[in-house]
C-alpha cells in the first residue's frame, strides 16, 4: 500500500496525536520551518480538532488520498494562509475552517459532496470561492463573515441555508433556478453587495434574506417567485425601484420597509400587499 505524505509549513515544528489519523504515523521531519509528515498507509481522515487552535501553522498540503477533514480539524489556526487540497476529498465537517483569519487560498475539488455549518464562518481573507459541482446543499453560517467579494454558485445547488452568506463582501450575487427557497437571513448585512439576479425556478425570498444590504441597488427577479417574506429587503437604503414580476402572490411585513430611495413600485393588480410592505413609497399597478 502506498503511503501518504502531508507537508506544512509553521514557526515551530507541530506536535501530532495518532489519535487524530485513521493512518499511524511513519515519520515526521522538521527543518527551517518546513514539515514533511509520512504515514503508513493511505491517511482518508484528519479527525476531529487534530489542528485546532495551532498559530504556529502557515499552510499545509494534504494528500490526494483524503476523503474527509472533521468537525474543528483547523479551527482557529489563526495564522493559517493557504490549504492545499487533494482531488478525491469528499467532506468538509462543521467548523473545519472556522476562524481561520487569515486563510486566504483554499480551493475544494468537485469530488467534495458535504460541506458543514460554520465550515469557513469568519475567514476574512478568503476573497473568492467556488462552491464544488458535487455540493447540492450549503449549511447554515457555513460562509457568514467570509471575506470574499466574489463567489460561484452552480446550478447542482438545491438550498442555501439560515445565514450561509450574511455579512461578507460580496458585490453581486447570481441566484440559480435549482433553488426553489432562499432562506432567511442568507446574505443579510452584505453591505458591499450591489446587485443581485434571481433566476427563473426560485419560488421564495425569505424573511430579511437581502435585509440591511444598504448598497443594493439591482434586483433583477425571476418569474418565478411567488412570496417575498417579512423584512426581506428592508433597509436595502440604495435601491431606487424594482418591478414585481406577476408570479409574486404575496409581498409581506415590511418586506421594502426603511428603502428611502425606493420612490416607485411596479406590482401585479393580484398580488396580495401589506399595509406596511413598502412603506408608504408610491405603487403602480399592473
């Protein structure tokens, strides 16, 4: 059997627990800030919390052999800036990355089916990511606070959980068809975010999902929406006008409440609108 090899690089040589690999270690070697780290056997697993909180760590290469990094695997490597991925990795656990500051580089092969809740939560220096083409589901907060301004959302991806991408940097969004639902609070306080298109097959805009997104100023809807929940563009103070397509049905509590700039409203004779939806802004009928 061949064997694995992971290599990193850190200010102070890292002690290792078996405990934490489904593989034994064969040697370890650490010179001038470079670790070459070999097990016996092909290593498929990084257990829970094997690097948690280490600040020494500046980046690692794991091996292609990897299937799965666990829950905490590198949460709070704080100095931690670049992961290198192999190609057969298959899951992401909860809190894998979470609070890894200064990660900036990570790419996931498509290979990549599951990826946690909290997995990349607070990674400010992450500036771009690719959702893997084998993620059908993106987890509550698994990108809340990440600090990328661009991300790609691919057309296998079925739903977009409570907060995955609320308060990042992103300047626009393309939201795909396969999504039927986007969830509450799932890109709110995204204060960079400038424009955003709703593709046809979307069904509903959850409560307060683009809330607080203050240089909104596009909203490009699909055809298909049917209910536009509580709050869900609320304080959206950039966004000057916005026509509802006639799939809406209903458009709920303050759902534009609080959007100074909003002075004009095209919406569907039929569509169901409370009292206080818009804010008293001015609505044309269609």
């Amino acid at each position: 059997m061949e064997n694995s090899v992971l290599k990193y690089q850190s200010t102070a040589a890292i002690n290792f627990n078996d405990d934490c690999f489904d593989a034994p270690i064969l040697s370890h070697n650490y010179v001038d800030g470079c670790g070459c780290v070999e097990f016996e056997g092909n290593l498929t697993r990084i257990g829970e919390k094997a690097f948690f909180d280490n600040n020494d760590l500046i980046s690692i290469t794991l091996p292609d052999s990897l299937i799965e990094i666990c829950d905490h695997a590198f949460c709070r490597c704080k100095n931690l800036q670049e992961v290198v991925v192999g190609d057969n990795l298959q899951r992401v656990g909860f809190y894998t990355f979470g609070q890894c500051t200064n990660l900036a580089h990570i790419k996931l092969p498509d290979s990549v089916t599951s990826i946690g809740s909290y997995a990349f939560c607070l990674c400010w220096e992450l500036k771009s990511f690719i959702i893997p083409k084998g993620v059908t589901k993106i987890e509550e907060w698994t990108f809340n606070a990440t600090g990328f301004s661009h991300i790609t959302i691919h057309e296998n991806v079925k739903e977009i959980g409570y907060r995955a991408f609320a308060h990042t940097h992103l300047q626009s969004i393309v939201i795909p068809g396969t999504l039927k639902r986007i969830s509450e609070i799932a890109f709110w306080n995204c204060k960079k975010l400038e424009e955003v298109k709703i593709c046809n097959g979307v069904e509903v805009i959850g409560r307060k999902a683009f809330s607080e997104c203050i240089n909104l100023k596009r909203v490009d809807m699909g055809e298909t929406v049917e209910l536009i929940d509580e709050q869900a563009f609320e304080e959206c103070t950039s966004l000057e006008s916005i026509t509802i397509p006639r799939s809406v049905k209903e458009i709920k509590w303050r759902a534009f409440n609080k959007c100074p700039r909003l002075t004009e409203v095209t919406v569907p004779n039929d569509t169901v609108i409370d009292e206080q939806a818009f804010n008293c802004h001015h609505i044309n009928k269609y």
